[in-house]
C-alpha cells in the first residue's frame, strides 16, 4: 500500500492539472485486520498533499458479508479514501443494497456487455442503460470493466457510464509507460 501511495503521488506530481486518481485491490483478508484502516491513515499521513479522494480501494462484492470488512470500509471512507466494487454483478449483492454499502463506486462485470451491443436499439442495450441508471440512482459512478472494441465503448457512452476500462483505452502498462502516457497528455 505504501508503495502504491508513493506512485500515486509521483503520478499526480507528473500530471498535476490531470487529477488522476489510482485504484487498488485489497483482499478481504487484508480489510479484516483490525489496524488495517489505522495503518492506511498512518500511511496517507505522510504524503499530506495528496488529496484522499485520489485513493480508491477495490473490494471484491464477496466480502461486503463480512462485518469486520464492513466496519473497516466505514472508517476507510471516514478519511476520504474512495471505496470501488469490483465485478459489481457477478457476486451475491443486489442492486437494493447498493444504498446501504460503504462505497462510491460499482465496477460492473464485463458480463453486463453481454458480448457486446452493436447498436442503441439492441434491446440488451436498455437492460445494460438501466443497470447503469440504477447504480446512478444509489449515488455511485459507474465503471465498466472488458471494453474490447469501438462499439463497446460507444455503448458505455451511450448508457452514461462514467469510466471505462479494458484493453481497447489500454493494456496494463509499466510505471514508465504510465508515466509517458501522463506526458504525452499533458502536451495535447
């Protein structure tokens, strides 16, 4: 965590007008430590320019059953860390509860694209706008995850998501990569 704080920060430091934000996937068994949250706050306290909301934890939809993982994403939120369900839809919970988590974000399941739709009119296309509107309707960004192609991220669009990620926007890239990503926006 404490690396990944760093690059964060060097990240943000590299591109300061573009407001980039990092996510990071933290296991339930990590959540579940007690000292967890502590530790985190104990971290971010040593970079104290770097705006909390930067931060998102990703948190598989499984372990939102468990207590411990709750209370800790409670006190995580508390210091202004982002909270992101990772494959929102493919797990146990309901759109329902999306109100009562501790979260901001639902990253939906490559399996909402259904394969892809090629058109608006698609009638899986009004299923997917839908899900996307009631994760809006709980007050959450939406991120869709698996954009393979053009078409998709045109029907990502089309439904209002808020962020799309998948290998048509870019393969995972290396710290220097990201970095040159970073200045090559900045120059547009």
């Amino acid at each position: 965590m404490r690396r990944a704080i760093l690059q964060l920060q060097a990240f943000r430091s590299a591109g300061p007008e573009l407001d980039l934000k990092m996510n990071v996937n933290v296991s339930p068994l990590q959540l579940a430590r007690p000292d967890f949250p502590t530790r985190l706050a104990d971290l971010l306290a040593q970079v104290p320019d770097l705006p909390r909301h930067a931060l998102c934890l990703e948190i598989t939809e499984t372990s939102l059953s468990d207590d411990a993982v709750s209370e800790a994403l409670i006190s995580i939120r508390a210091l202004g860390v982002r909270i992101a369900i990772d494959d929102f839809g493919t797990g146990f919970s309901s759109l329902a509860c999306l109100r009562r988590l501790p979260v901001d974000v639902a990253k939906l399941d490559r399996a909402f694209l259904g394969g892809g739709h090629t058109a608006a009119q698609d009638h899986r296309f009004f299923f997917f706008a839908a899900v996307t509107g009631l994760v809006h309707a709980a007050d959450l960004k939406v991120v869709q995850e698996g954009i393979e192609t053009l078409d998709q991220l045109a029907v990502v669009r089309a439904a209002g998501e808020d962020f799309a990620q998948g290998f048509h926007l870019a393969a995972p890239l290396s710290i220097a990569a990201a970095l040159g990503l970073i200045a090559a926006s900045r120059e547009e």
